[in-house]
C-alpha cells in the first residue's frame, strides 16, 4: 500500500480533474458563474466551424511534429558527430546540452532578441551582408517557423544524448563484422547502425510529439499567439480562452480535443516505431 | 582520412558556434548601454550595470527567486520520497493489482497539464490554492511523480531482491529496508530524479502563471513575463533579467555536469 499517497495525488489532481474536464466541455460555463446550462456536444460542434481552431490545430501539429523530426534528425547527427571520439567533443555535448537547463520561456526571449525588427540580430546582419530587414514574427508562416527552430534548438539536445547512449551500447564487433564484410559507412549506417538504434528513435519521437503539444512558454514569449492569432497552439487559445474569453466550456472541449490528439499520436508513434525496433540479443 | 578528420572538426566547430550564438548575443545584450548604436554582435567595451539593477528590482527577481527555490527544494523532496514509496512495491510485488497501478501512473505521462486547465483551476478556486505556494507544489509533485516512478521502479528492478529477504531476516521492516539498505544503492537513479524533475520545476512556466499571480507568490519565469511584457522596449534590462534568472539552472549545471548529463541519459534512456 506504499503507492497509496502517490494514487491519491494523482487521482485528485489528474484523475478528477480529468473527468471534470469532460463534464464542463458540454456546457455553456463561463469560468466564474455559479450557473450555467447543458448544451450537449454544442462545443465539439463549434469546432469544426471555427477558423481559429483549425489554425491552431494546424499550428499545434506542426510544432509537434516538425520539431520532433527536425531535432531527431539533427541530434541523431550529432550524435554520430560526437560519437568519433573527436578532441573538444565533451565540450560541444555540454554546449549543446546548455539550453535544456534553461526556462523556455527565457529562450523564447532569446530568440526575440534575434529576430524582432529593430535592431535584431538577425537584421543586423542581414543589413550587414547587404540585405533588407526582415520581421518574421509579423508573418504567419515565419512565425511558426521560428517557433519550431526555437523549440529545436532549445531540445535538440535530448534527442543527442539518447543517441549517443544508444550509439554506445551498439557492440563494437557488430560493426566491424560488417566492416570485414564489405560494407560501405553508408550502408552500415542504414543496415547496422539506424536499426539498432530505433529504441532511442522511438522513445525519443515518442517525448518530442507529447512535449510539442505541450509547447506554451515559447509562444508566449515570442508572439504570444500573434500574428493575430497565426501562431497560436492549442495550449495557448486554451488559456486565452478561458482567462482571456470567459469561455470555460469551450476551453475545457479544446483540452480534450489536446488530449486526444496526445493520445493518438503518441501511441500511433510507439506503435509504428516500436514495430521497427530490433532485439540486440 | 586526415580530411575526413578535418571536415569531422570543422562539424564540431560550427555546430558548437551555432549553439553558442544564442547565447552570446544574449549576454551582449544584457551589458551594453540602451540606446548604443553599435552593432548587438559585438563585444561591448564595458559592462553597464544598471540593466542588471534595473531588471533585478523591477522584475523583482529576488523574491521569484526565492519563490522559485523553495517551491522546487519542497517539491523535489516530497516528489522523491512519494515517488520511491510507490515504486517499491510496485516494482517488487508483481501482482495484476500491482501491475494495473503501475500502468496507469506510467500512462499519465501522456496527460499534457494544458488538456485540463480548466478543471484544475476551478478545483483550485474550490481549495482556496490560488496564490498559495502548497498549492503548485502539490501539482508538480503530481505531475512528476509517474517519471520518478518509471525512474524508481526501473532502477529497483535491477537490485537483486536478496537484499530484501536479507533485511527481513534480519529483522527490518519493509521502510527500514527501503529507505536503510535499497536507497543508498539507487544512488544513481535518484540523481536522476532530482537532476529532471529539478530542472522542469525549477523552469516552470504554466503551473505558476496559471496559479500564483500575487507579486509576492510569483516564481521567476513569472516575474519575468509580466517584466517583459510591461517594458518590452527595455531590451537591455529584459536580457539582464533572462540572464539573472537563469544563472542559477547553469552554475549548477556546469558544477556538476557529470552528474546532469548522467542524470539526464539515465532518464532518457529508460523513459
């Protein structure tokens, strides 16, 4: 009965919540009244009209999927990079790693300082090489863009450790057999290497999808939504509506809609990847 | 091969500056002077300090920081102490019960804490825990606990239970073997914890935005935004302030890297 406390926690702070969650998103509440009215599936319905939530939701995927394969690709890069026992590799695993210990929210910021308009880093140097400036947050699609890279950059780094632990636990003489046997680096790296190390590729898509469907600080920080609302993510129109809006059922539809989405994705990424997997045995 | 190894070097080289760039032109924006014509990408001649006094008392950042500190030091602690408690039998006792616990606590790693905003601030509101500390703490002892779990029982898995019939034998209890004779050997496991469970609550942003907006209840993420979003043109303070405020997360990291980067594998690899 030692998990007893642990339950308990998680059953009043998650679980019941949870259900509550499900019973406000049929009704009309708006986050203060002591009344408000069944409206049965209204605020599903509502949904699928609305041009703000199929913004979001596009934007949400995006975030989750396009930084989970933009830092998968670039840490498993890293990875093989680091992994060559080069002089100085230590110190670019601790660079790479640096972001992870800092708050999102405050790397948001740093990548606000690069890129605003006035005086950015990034128009400084484009004036310098002779460009125009550019304001990627007043744009739709570069402000999603930026978002993503922010969101990569800052994390890119887990995805590096869980490769190079996953490149260390390959045996060596696996390698070498193929090596004696005539296969080329490239085709060692796709026949030996890449599936041995699926476990860390599924596990590591698996926290990159659920993490990105999280993604809130960052948004916040750089464009808090903005343009209009071209770069908000489901976390973040759910907090705008319900502090913001006054509009608790529907925030409360839209957190189940997130969990849903968190659900089916992380499990259709753990199933097709984890069919993949290879037994080192 | 030597231009191999060169072109592995330069590989190294740029991707180290590229993820330095970042960070540099933070720091040269946090000590120049406002309103200094001179290009953000190079080294300023002089550190200004008053961006930093300037961030420290407007954004007060000493009272989120002490914030921060005290709701991480709490919840760490109780998140382990919890967390260990449930894993012990959870991972020894391999009954379906047991198994069916397991799961679910395993399975609310899915839970994003956004999805249930709502209900979790109406169930605040209905405990009188906004603007208390105990309140976000409890919720990222919540929130932490199937990772440390995972961590926990994983770990205990690989003790071989001998120990435990030995201990029994000898007369100890089932928390006196825990915590006297199975805790020292998770070592490991729980510099693990306490490395990812410090560094997510140490930097958290939703838990204390949503709940904790008093001035003198807020965290330093917290302090940080509504400085931010009140003085966006101050750049210079803002950037002292995201320098102030992470300082802290990265003197520790660099101190004991070994035992962050260790820490974090161990966490990724089993999670």
């Amino acid at each position: 009965m030692f998990y007893l406390p642990a339950l308990i926690l998680i059953v009043t702070f998650i679980g019941y919540p949870f259900i509550r969650g499900i019973a406000y998103s049929v009704t009309d509440w708006d986050g203060f009244s002591q009344t408000f009215s069944f409206v049965g599936l209204d605020q599903y319905a509502r949904m699928l009209t609305d041009q703000r939530v199929v913004t979001v939701l596009l934007n949400t995927l995006i975030y989750a999927i396009g930084s989970t394969i933009l830092q998968n690709v670039l840490g498993l890069g890293y990875a093989l990079l680091l992994d060559q026992k080069l002089r100085g590799s230590k110190l670019v695993r601790t660079i790479v790693y640096l972001p992870i210990i800092v708050s999102n929210l405050i790397m948001g910021y740093i990548w606000y300082f690069m890129v605003r308009f006035n005086g950015g880093a990034l128009n400084e140097f484009l004036g310098a090489i002779g460009q125009g400036p550019v304001n990627p947050l007043a744009d739709r699609n570069l402000a999603v863009l930026v978002i993503v890279l922010a969101n990569t950059f800052q994390y890119v780094g887990v995805a590096m450790i869980l490769y190079l632990s996953g490149l260390q636990a390959i045996p060596r003489s696996l390698m070498e057999a193929a090596e004696i046997d005539g296969a080329s680096p490239w085709r060692r790296f796709w026949n030996v290497t890449l599936p041995l190390l699926a476990p860390s590729v599924t596990i590591s898509a698996v926290v990159n999808v659920i993490g990105g469907l999280n993604i809130f600080a960052v948004i916040v920080a750089l464009t808090n939504g903005g343009p209009g609302y071209a770069s908000a993510s489901l976390g973040t129109i759910t907090y705008q509506l319900y502090f913001g809006e006054q509009n608790a059922g529907y925030a409360a539809a839209l957190g189940i809609l997130t969990f849903t989405l968190a659900a089916v994705l992380g499990l259709t990424t753990l199933y097709f990847l984890r069919r993949r997997e290879v037994e080192l045995s | 091969m030597t231009i191999r190894r060169g072109m592995l070097y330069a590989g190294l080289v740029i991707v180290a500056i590229a993820h330095l760039v970042p960070f540099y032109l933070l720091i040269v924006l946090a000590t120049r002077t406002p309103g200094s014509t001179s290009s953000i990408w190079a080294i300023p001649s002089t550190i200004n300090w008053p961006n930093f006094s300037g961030a420290w008392e407007g954004a007060n950042l000493g009272s989120g920081l002490v914030n921060t500190f005290i709701i991480t030091a709490c919840s760490i602690v109780g998140a382990s102490v919890i967390g260990l408690l449930a894993a012990y039998p959870l991972a020894r006792r391999l009954t379906r019960g047991n198994g069916a616990v397991y799961t679910s606590i395993i399975a609310c790693m899915m839970v994003p804490n956004l999805t249930i905003l709502v209900p979790l601030y109406r169930f605040m509101v209905d405990i009188h825990g906004v603007n208390e500390r105990w309140a976000v703490i409890l919720l990222h002892i919540t929130f932490n606990l199937p990772t440390i779990v995972f961590l926990y029982a994983g770990a205990l898995r690989s003790i071989p239970r001998e120990l435990d019939d030995a201990a029994a034998i000898d007369g100890a209890g089932r928390l006196r073997t825990l915590f006297s004779v199975l805790f020292p050997l998770l070592a490991p496991a729980t510099a693990a914890v306490f490395v990812i469970v410090g560094i997510s609550i140490w930097n958290d942003f939703n838990f204390s935005l949503f709940f904790l907006h008093a001035s003198d209840v807020k965290t330093v993420t917290v302090s940080m935004s509504s400085f931010f979003s009140q003085y966006n043109s101050y750049v210079e303070r803002a950037a002292a302030g995201c320098l102030i405020s992470s300082l802290p997360m990265v003197v520790l990291f660099l101190a004991l890297q070994k035992f962050f980067i260790n820490g974090l594998s161990t966490g990724a690899v089993k999670g």
